[in-house]
C-alpha cells in the first residue's frame, strides 16, 4: 500500500546506532490508516493523548542522537492497536479511552483483531526484536521505553513530572530515580502513574526483563513537552542520566 497512506508499522532511527541502548517509543504517532475513518472520532480528539503520547517521540529522538541507540517508533495510533499491550488483552484494542467512546472499536470480529495484530502489532515487535537481536551480537543491552501522560485523568490531577516505571530488574530503574531526585525542583514518581500491574510494561517484558536484559520506562508528563525546545531539554537531561549511569552489564562507564 502507498506509504502515504498507511505508512510501516514501524519507524526505525539510527539503526546502526553503536550505544547500549534500545529504545522503544510504541505511542509515537496519531496515524490512522484511512479505511477507519478516524475510528469514528473528530480530528480534536485524535490530538488528544487518547490517541498516542504527545511529546514522546520528540524526546526519544533526542536520546537516540546523545546516546548513539537505535529508536523503534510505532507510527500507527495505539487506538488501532496499542502495540504496548498483550493483543489478547481487552484493552489492546480499546473501545473506550478515558471518558470518550472509540466507535470504530466496538464489537470487533475476531478477524478483525487478527488484521490488526497481523498489520501493527507483529511488524512493530518484530523491528524491536531484530534491533536487540543485533545490539546483542557485540553486548547486553539495555531496554528503555519514552512514553508520556496527561496532566489530568478522569478527573484527577497528577502531581508528578515525570515517572520511571520498572518491574523485578532494578538496575536501570533505582540509579535513575536517585538521579533525578536530584534535582529538587522535579516530583519523581517510583511507578507512577502506572506500574506494570497495569499491563503497560509488555514490550519491556517482551524483549528485556524475559529475555535476561535490563528494561525500564519512562514517563513524562505532556504539558512538560509541548514544544521542540522542551522535547529536547528532557531528553538531553535523560540521556546524560543514562549515560551516566551505562548500561548494566555493558561495558560502559556506570
């Protein structure tokens, strides 16, 4: 199909980037393919954070330059499928996001799921897959996922600026968390807003904590992200974190 209509389902950046890390961005983009019709939703709310993570990607670009790591960015809307979600889950393919009703989500047929899964879920985890399969020809490398949340969620407002969400593996997560901390301006959640008890830790789990490899997420709050210039600030600040601290077990200076 034209790409400039329904583009792959995954973006490769830098992907002869010799870092230690790989990263993850699965909520990049916006895009729905044009036979959904927009899923049925108004163009306001495809800008919305229902549709994907506003400011991620911009700041995951910004790492993979300061860290020389390959990028694996989703670049269809996680209200296709949400490419961070086990695809036999209920909420893989959401029909209701927050307060809005998805239209184009509602009583799926089971073909129609395995469409979805077959055309994004599969490519995207694939692409994920192969970059760590290649980082891990010349070391062990470390998984981190760019993710971003909304200030407000059904109501209620969240006080954090950013999170580092993690698992069992805490060796990316507890040095992070201690950096940031440092900085005595910034609220730093530990799994928050979300911890993997909410099923968002699955392309973590799937390529990094299952397969022996440090993972952790990130999550920064998208009216921190609004603009280039913010994008960038927070992903030089994450970058220098992380190259600080190099990846466990890697031979990078910690």
């Amino acid at each position: 199909m034209d790409a400039e209509v329904r583009p792959d389902a995954a973006v490769l950046d830098n992907g002869r980037g010799r870092g230690d890390y790989v990263l993850v961005c699965e909520h990049a983009s916006n895009f729905i393919p044009a036979r959904y019709a927009g899923l049925g939703l108004s163009d306001a709310d495809l800008q919305r954070h229902i549709a994907w993570d506003p400011g991620a990607v911009g700041v995951a670009r910004v790492m993979a330059r300061e860290l020389d790591a390959p990028l694996v960015a989703c670049a269809v809307s996680r209200l296709v499928i949400d490419c961070n979600r086990d695809p036999t889950v209920f909420d893989a393919i959401t029909p209701k996001s927050e307060d809005t009703v998805i239209p184009g989500n509602a009583d799926l047929s089971p073909a129609e799921r395995e469409r979805r899964v077959g055309e994004v879920y599969e490519p995207f985890h694939a692409e994920v897959a192969a970059a760590v399969a290649a980082k891990r020809l010349t070391g062990r490398p470390a998984i981190v996922g760019v993710h971003s949340f909304t200030p407000v969620y059904n109501g209620t407002e969240r006080p954090w600026h950013i999170g580092i969400l993690y698992d069992r593996d805490e060796s990316l997560s507890a040095p992070m968390l201690a950096a940031l901390r440092e900085d005595t301006g910034l609220v730093v959640g530990a799994n928050e807003p979300y911890s993997p008890g909410d099923r968002v830790y699955h392309t973590l789990d799937r390529h990094g904590q299952s397969q022996g490899l440090p993972s952790v997420m990130i999550e920064i709050r998208n009216d921190l992200l609004a603009t280039p210039n913010q994008q960038e600030e927070w992903g030089l600040k994450l970058a220098t974190i992380l190259k600080r601290i190099g990846a466990p077990g890697s031979d990078s200076p910690r």
